[in-house]
C-alpha cells in the first residue's frame, strides 16, 4: 500500500515548460505531417499504388486473396494515367471521380500483379472501411487518396508523445525526454512513408507502443494492466505486418530478464500469458501461413521475380551485396524519397549522421549503470529488424541475382527503442556544465533542421513547380503551405526556448524508474 506522496513521486508531473516544448515538437510533427501528404503528387510515394489499389478492392466488395493472386483494378491504373498526365492539359479539377473510373475502366488486369496481399489485410481492413465511410465512390480519386494520406498520418502523431513517455520513463530527465520527442523529426523518411498511403503507418504506431511499455516493464513495472496491455498491442502489431514479428522475443527477453520479475514459476506465467495473449490476437496468422502456404512470410513478388541466374563468369559477390545493400539501408533510413527512391538526401549528410549517431550508441548507451539492462534488451529490436531484412534479402540475391528487400524504413517500427538508446547515450557525454544546456537545444534544432531539409529536398528534387496544386488549383493553397511554414517554424522558437528552461532531470524518491512498482 502506497502513500499518496509516495505515489506522487512515482509520477512527476509535468512541469509548464516541458508541457510547453512537448506541445510544441508535436504541433511541428503534424504540420512536418501535413505538408508531406500534399507536397508529394499522388502515386509517387513507395508502393503508394499497390496500398491504395488493396484498400480499394477490400472498399468495393472484393475479397481477400493468397500471396501473388490479387491484380490491380483497371481504375487504379487509370486514376495513375491522370496522375502522370500534364497538369496544363488535365487539371486537378477535371479529374475523374472513383465511380466514373470504376465505369470506365472495369475489372482487373490480369497481367499486373499486385503483391500487398503478402501482408494481414489489417491496416487495408482499416482503409477500406474509411473509405466506405467517406463516400469514396463519389470523391475525385485524388481526394480519396489524400483522405487515406491524412488518416495514415494521424496514425503516426502521437509517436513524439510515445517518445517523450520512454525516454522520460527510463532516463529520469524532462529535458533528454523533449529531446527524445524531437528525435523523431530527425528521420524525414518516417514522416515521408506516414504521410502516404501504406500499411506501415499502423505499424509505427504499434511499434511505438510496444516499446514505451516495454519500458515500463524494464523499469519494474510488471502489473497485470500494463502486461495485457503488452500483449494487446503485441498482437495488433504482428497482425499488421510482419515487421513487427521480432518484437515477439524482445517482449519475451524482457519478461524473463527485466528487473523486478518475481520468482521463476510467476515470470514464466507472465511470460506465457503475455505472448499467448498477442497469439490470439495476431500471432495466429503466421501459424496459418505455416499451415496454408508452408512459409511463415509469402511472397507476394514470386511472379514479378521470377528465380534468375547470374551472368556467365559471374556470381555472388559478398562486397557488391554489401554494399548496396548496407547503403540503401543507410539512404532509405534518413530520407530517400519518391516512387523510386531518386530524391535522396545527400550523403555527404546522412553517412556522418550516421556515423556519429550509431558510434555514441555503441560507445555510451550499454556502460554499467541501472539502464544498462533495459538498454541491452532495447536494442535487440532493430538488431534483429535489421538482421531479418539482411538475411531475406541476401536469400533473395542468390535465387534472383538482384539485391532487393532492404529499406531503412523497415527500421522504424523500433523507432521509439532507438531513440531511447540515443538519449541513454547522448546524456552521458561529458559536456560540462556550461555546455550541458546547450546540447539538448543543438540536438532539438538539428532534428527539425533535418525534417526541413528532407521537404525541402523533395520539393525541390522531387516535384519541382508542383507541391499542392497536383491537388487543387490555384494560390490559396500553396499561400497556406507558406503560412504552415511559417507556423511551424515559430513553434520551433517557442519549443527551443522551453527546451532550454525544462529541468536536466527529476527528484529522485519513488519510483525511481528501475525499482518494482506496488503489485
């Protein structure tokens, strides 16, 4: 039984100026958010066709089918003709309606496959029925697939706040936990995928839970609300993409090795309650793809890649596989934007971000301390994400001769796990006094620094003269693009302030982030 002191130690409030700059880095999320769903023409984010075209199948009726058989509709290849059409000549606002498409270009076309249905028909599921819910059949194609566009960027909004949680959870400090919010500017690629029309803006989201969870369980917190609550959200994650299967043993490492855990008997009952839980809920679709297609995870590009053998006097070659590979995980993890990924940021700036980024990580975030073993069990999450995708993708180059299946992107379901690694990380530079405030704020400004620079390189590389009027014609709508600019960049003053003025850290007393809560 606690006090009530005690249980307002275990839970400091928030004070006004970590309020104030947590408001403001999730106000510059949404509108980093917002500008990207109509700074990109449609189509022209990755695989934005496919999505919309699975989500459209499941809108009108049409039912779920094996890895590989789905086809796209013929409407959806006509609405992609208007899209690449010249804008002089074919206006935004003479654009068809779904309906008229659908009328004018029936059934499907047998000889384009369509692979999303690779995937659980979860966050397609979800799509179709806002969809239905919107009238979609009467909406101009275009402003259906912006609808989809805005709804997947909600979906990922409220990651700084999941963020922020984590960090705050584990580091003890208002200030790295602000910091750790703005951290997730600092990918624009994650922005850039959200924004669009996919599966994977769900899958963030669940990933995000997952991991701040997690971390409460890491530091001792290990009641039965928060472990259903893990198991719930396990579940939806692996039911919406397989991205989110390595989460099933970072959750079952942290379950048996986390501080706090009581005796073995008790922590193999959580342990087994928690992942059959996230069985019931999502895990049963990987054990009927074992069952129905003999693999855990299909292959929905089979008949787009056939096997193909290397050239004569060639083969395999480790250094060639390297990379490209390792590379492309590099430029599609900080922003390699487009349907074909040409509008990339430079690596003159993404190799040392990554560089200093990985080498902090590595050398700071896993010394002895009482974070140590929660970081260890963090950080298990994007290993194996990037191990799995390495591991696919080199099978895949010995079957194909073609290096394919590796996306930084892929990373980002344990975004919130390496954010927090980098706060543990960054907080134990050894700064100085003088110099201890300043990093928080550098550190917040190069991470909106970096979400300006991902737009600006795709306005700029990718839809040069377009920006929103492949959406509506006419000024109002870039001069509010201008004023959202605007905006934003004020929120950024007022949050770097704030940021500046949030205490380095909490009172210690309670819950100190690494001893058992009360069960």
């Amino acid at each position: 039984m606690t006090s009530p002191t005690s249980r307002q130690e275990a839970r400091p409030s928030v004070g006004r100026a970590e309020g104030i700059a947590l408001g403001c880095v999730v106000a510059v999320f949404a509108i980093v958010l917002g500008l990207w769903a109509v700074l990109v023409p449609p189509f022209q984010a990755p695989d934005e066709q496919a999505h919309f075209d699975t989500a459209l199948h499941l809108a009108t009726g049409d039912p779920w089918v094996g890895p590989g058989d789905q086809r796209y509709l013929r409407a959806v290849q006509a609405a992609a003709g208007e899209a690449a059409a010249d804008q002089t000549a074919f206006p935004p606002a003479s654009r068809s309606t779904v309906e008229e498409l659908r009328t004018a270009n029936p059934g499907i076309d047998v000889g384009a496959v369509d692979q999303m249905t690779q995937h659980p028909p979860t966050a397609y599921v979800l799509q179709a029925v806002l969809l239905r819910l919107v009238g979609f059949e009467h909406l101009r194609w275009d402003h259906a697939l912006l609808t989809l566009r805005i709804a997947d960027a909600s979906l990922v909004l409220p990651l700084p706040l999941l963020a922020w949680a984590a960090v705050r959870r584990i580091t003890r400090s208002p200030r790295a936990a602000v910091v750790g919010a703005a951290a997730v500017l600092a990918a624009p690629e994650l922005a850039s995928i959200a924004a669009s029309v996919t599966n994977d803006a769900l899958v963030y989201l669940l990933g995000g839970v997952v991991t701040a969870v997690l971390v409460r369980v890491l530091t001792g917190d290990r009641r039965r609300r928060v472990l259903v609550v893990l198991g719930l959200a396990l579940g939806a994650l692996v039911l919406t993409k397989g991205t989110g299967l390595p989460a099933v043993p970072v959750v079952a490492l942290a379950l048996v090795v986390g501080p706090g855990a009581p005796r073995w008997g008790r922590r193999t009952v959580e342990t087994l309650g928690t992942l059959m839980l996230a069985g019931a809920v999502g895990g049963w679709w990987w054990v009927r793809n074992v069952v129905v297609h003999h693999t855990l995870q299909p292959d929905g590009y089979a008949a787009i890649r056939p096997p193909q053998s290397f050239p004569p006097g060639e083969g395999p070659d480790l250094a060639t596989f390297v990379d490209v590979s390792w590379g492309t995980v590099i430029r599609t993890f900080w922003g390699s934007f487009g349907s074909n990924a040409s509008a990339a940021l430079s690596p003159w700036l993404v190799v040392p971000v990554t560089l200093v980024t990985v080498g902090v990580v590595a050398v700071l975030a896993f010394r002895r301390a009482p974070e140590r073993r929660a970081a260890v069990v963090l950080a298990v999450f994007p290993v194996l994400l990037l191990a799995g995708q390495t591991i696919t993708s080199a099978r895949a180059y010995l079957v194909t001769a073609s290096v394919v299946g590796t996306q930084g992107r892929y990373l980002f379901p344990s975004l919130v796990a390496l954010v927090v690694l980098s706060a543990v990380a960054w907080r134990r530079l050894p700064t100085g006094r003088r110099r201890s405030g300043a990093l928080p704020v550098a550190l917040t400004a190069a991470a909106v620094a970096m979400a300006c620079t991902g737009l600006v390189t795709a306005a700029t590389r990718l839809v040069p003269d377009s920006g929103y009027a492949v959406w509506s014609e006419g000024a109002p709508g870039s001069t509010a693009i201008a004023a959202l600019g605007v905006a934003a960049l004020a929120v950024t003053a007022v949050a770097l302030s704030a940021v500046a003025r949030t205490p380095p850290s909490l009172p210690r007393g309670g819950l100190d982030g690494h001893a058992p809560e009360p069960r």
